[in-house]
C-alpha cells in the first residue's frame, strides 16, 4: 500500500501501521494529533520525505523492524520528535530532522529517543539540543 500526499490533522494517529508490511508513506503531513506517523508491529516500510508537526509524537516505531526513514522532518511536536521504542532494530536513518521539540512542564522533550536498539544512521541526520540519541546517531550533539 502507497499513502501519498495526504495531509492529516487533529486525530488520535494521523497515519498507523499496526502489523503491516512493506508499505510506503511519502510525503505526507500530520499535525495535531497524538502520534502523527505511527508503526506498530510494522515491518520493512519506507517512510520518505513526511513532515509531522505539533503533535504529541512526530514518528513513533514500535516493536517495528527493517524500516527506511529517509528525508522526514519532525519539526515542533511536544514530547517526541522521533522516538523508538521497545524492541526495535534494523531500521535505515537518512536525511531526517528533528528539530524544536517543546517538552511540557512534566516532560523535557526530545527530539530523537533511540533506545538501545541496534538501528542505523546512514548519514545526514540532523536533530536539535534536546536528544537522547545513542552513537549510531552520530549528528546529534
């Protein structure tokens, strides 16, 4: 499946794989929803060129391996820019950005969480200050 030029707003997830497979999300936005791009049980999915703003989560993977992130911008969203949770590996980063990450009074914010996950940076990665990116995330600061 191809989800192309979709523009979501103000849902629980704005766009969700929950246990799907080798489908590709490019170049859509999701703002003001929870999570604006999520993979749940999700496998070898090509997320190109997305922008997720003002949401609770930019990109969440969840239990999801052997993805493609490349060209995305998760720019302004409030807990997590990029987060990657629970046991997850295997996925390619490329050219993604996450940046301004605000955090609330409760929750800091953070533009990429890792996890201790064996992941992939094949470069060109950039995130802001608040990061708590592991070193295969060698951009972040």
């Amino acid at each position: 499946m191809t989800v192309k030029n979709c523009v979501v707003r103000g849902f629980n997830t704005g766009i969700g794989l929950d246990f799907s497979n080798n489908n590709i999300l490019e170049s859509n936005t999701a703002s003001d929803n929870t999570f604006g791009i999520s993979l749940f049980n999700s496998n070898k999915n090509n997320l190109v060129n997305n922008r997720v703003s003002s949401n609770d989560v930019g990109i969440s993977l969840h239990e999801s391996e052997d993805n493609n992130l490349a060209g995305n911008i998760a720019d302004g969203n409030i807990d997590l820019g990029i987060s990657i949770a629970a046991p997850t590996g295997g996925n390619n980063f490329e050219r993604n950005t996450a940046i301004n990450t605000k955090g609330t009074a409760d929750y800091p914010g953070t533009d990429f969480s890792c996890g201790d996950f064996p992941n992939k940076d094949l470069g060109g990665n950039v995130c802001g200050t608040q990061s708590r990116c592991e070193s295969w995330l060698t951009s972040c600061p």
